[in-house]
C-alpha cells in the first residue's frame, strides 16, 4: 500500500487488522531455507561478520529478537515490540522516492535449535506487499573462530504494479536494506 505522507498510527492499525486475515504472497513456505529461485524470483544473500564472542552474539540475538535490524530511519518494522514467533503479522514501513509504503509480512518459521550458536527466523510476504517471497535472518556464533555472523536470504519477486515498473530500483533498495540492516546490528552490538 502506497502513501504520499506518512501513514497515520490509525493507517498502520487498520493495516494490520486487514494483515491479520491474508494468505502468503508465495509458496512453499521454506523458500528461503532452499535457497534457490522458482520462475521470476531472484535469490539476494548478505553474510557479516558483525563482532565477537559470546557476549556480542547474546547481543546480537537481543537485538534481532526486537526487530533491531529494521531500526534504519527509513525502514520501520511495526508495532514495535512485535513477537518473533510463527504467525506473528508485522507491517514494514519505507520511505523512498518520496513516498512510503507498508508491506504486510507474517513470521513463518524459527531457525537455530542450539540457541548457543544460532538464532533466526523468516517472514514471508502478504498479498498486500509489493513483493513476494521469503526472508531469512539470522545470528549465529562461530564456534571455531569466536565470529559472530549476521545472514540476510531473501527470495523475492516484484508483486506490485510499481514494484515491477521500477524493478531495477526496487532492487538498489533491497540491497540498500541488506546493508544497512548489517549496520544496525552491527551498532546493536556495540550498544
């Protein structure tokens, strides 16, 4: 859903009733995990090394676990606080070209069964982003080296009219997201 102003707190509830009651933009639910592409979808990754030890990886946890990864100033993960747990509907908010967006996406699945070493989860889109796919993020720590690794997978299409219109700049604004979502939880850390 496209906007010429800021949504209104009022806009963005309405939002995520109507959220509340959508089917996935996509299938099958795991298309991230797979990690390859169906007809039309492209497969974007980003890997980092965002700091060291235990102690930056139960930081890093923390601050995936509340959506830090979205704090960037012009994206937003509403309502704040929103739980990472499977069926948990959030709406991402963007500001870019001079308008803004809210993007419905529903918490899929969980990943990391050894919580020492990993954590992350996936979200797929609504019908009412303008993409459709699946997204995976994800912390863990590297036993060997002490490295904390942030990942970002994302298999994705344009869903929306202008989504497909401005596809070459719908993806500089994904790849913008993957690298300054790397920064904040990389400040996330250090916080």
């Amino acid at each position: 859903m496209f906007f010429t102003r800021r949504p209104s707190p009022q806009d963005v509830e309405r939002f995520l009733r109507e959220c509340s009651d959508l089917p996935l933009s996509y299938e099958p639910v795991g298309l991230a995990a797979e990690g390859r592409a169906g007809a039309g979808f492209d497969v974007d990754e980003s890997v980092a090394v965002v700091g060291s030890g235990e102690a930056a990886f139960r930081r890093a946890t923390a601050a995936l676990a509340r959506w830090g990864h979205f704090e960037l100033g012009w994206v937003e993960l509403l309502p704040k606080g929103a739980p990472i747990a499977p069926g948990a509907v959030v709406a991402v908010l963007v500001r870019h070209l001079g308008f803004w967006s809210l993007n419905g996406c529903r918490v899929v699945y969980s990943l990391g069964l050894d919580e020492d070493t990993e954590f992350g989860f996936a979200y797929g889109t609504l019908e009412n982003h303008a993409e459709s796919g699946e997204e995976i993020f994800r912390v863990s720590l590297r036993p060997d080296t002490g490295e904390v690794v942030y990942a970002i997978r994302a298999v994705s299409r344009p869903r929306a009219p202008l989504a497909k219109l401005g596809y070459p700049v719908t993806r500089l604004i994904q790849a913008r997201f993957r690298r300054d979502s790397t920064r904040a939880l990389a400040r996330a850390i250090l916080d």
